[in-house]
C-alpha cells in the first residue's frame, strides 16, 4: 500500500536536514578556533550542501 501524495515525509526530512545544517555551520567555528580550520571548511561546506538539501526537499513538499 503506498502512502498518500501530501504524507509530510519530505517536509519533515528537509526540516530535519535544514536543523542539522544548522547545526554545522554555527559550530564549525569551533574548529576555526582550535588551529584546524580544514575540519572547519569540510563542515562549513557539509553544512551548504545540507541546506540546499533541506530547501529542495522543503519547496517540493510545498508544490503537493
């Protein structure tokens, strides 16, 4: 049986992806501080992705 078009699957995963970004860009400046600024650029970059993640799969569950 396959779940109904407008379940809230893709909100609730690009919600959870957009919080997890969230939660890599604003720590990332740790790694700055502590001298290991390529762990800070690798998340800095992790976290983009996973925002553009969340925005896709976001603005996809709005158009249903």
């Amino acid at each position: 049986m396959t779940p109904p078009a407008g379940d809230g699957r893709e909100r609730l995963v690009g919600l959870l992806a957009a919080g997890i970004a969230a939660v890599l860009l604003v720590s990332s400046v740790t790694w700055f501080a502590s001298d290991r600024a390529v762990i800070g650029v690798a998340q800095l970059f992790l976290g983009a992705v996973l925002g553009a993640v969340a925005a896709v799969l976001y603005r996809r569950s709005q158009r249903r």
